[in-house]
C-alpha cells in the first residue's frame, strides 16, 4: 500500500510508513461472492421452471392445432 502523505510503498501489515510515520488507512476487507437468489432459491431454478412452462405452452399449442380426423 502506498502512503498518502510521501507516496511510499509499505507493506499490507504495516499501521505507519516507515519513512514519514504517518498512520496508514486500514485495507478494506475482501468481499464473499454470494450466489443470487429470488425468494430464496438459486437464479437457475427459475430459470428452469420458466423454461419447463414455456416448453410445456408450446407443446399445449402445437398438440391442439393438430388435426384429429
């Protein structure tokens, strides 16, 4: 990290520069992935239920059009 007051390089660990003694701000903690969800289940099974009524809409058109006869 850097400081901000001379622009020397310190290491992560460091609390002060060593060069200027001025306090260095602390680094930010690392954000966790989290998987995206809706009303509490994953993206993906939305995605397949959406995909299962659109097939089985389709399949409903396509058998009442046929002719029985």
């Amino acid at each position: 990290m850097d400081c901000p007051k001379c622009g020397t390089w310190n290491p992560d660990d460091k609390d002060v520069c060593w060069r200027c003694q001025t306090e260095l701000p602390k680094p930010l903690p690392e954000k966790k992935k989290t998987r995206q969800t809706f009303a509490g289940f994953p993206i993906w099974v939305w995605i397949a239920i959406v995909f299962f009524f659109a097939a089985t809409s389709l399949g409903q058109c396509f058998i009442s059009q046929v002719p029985t006869g």
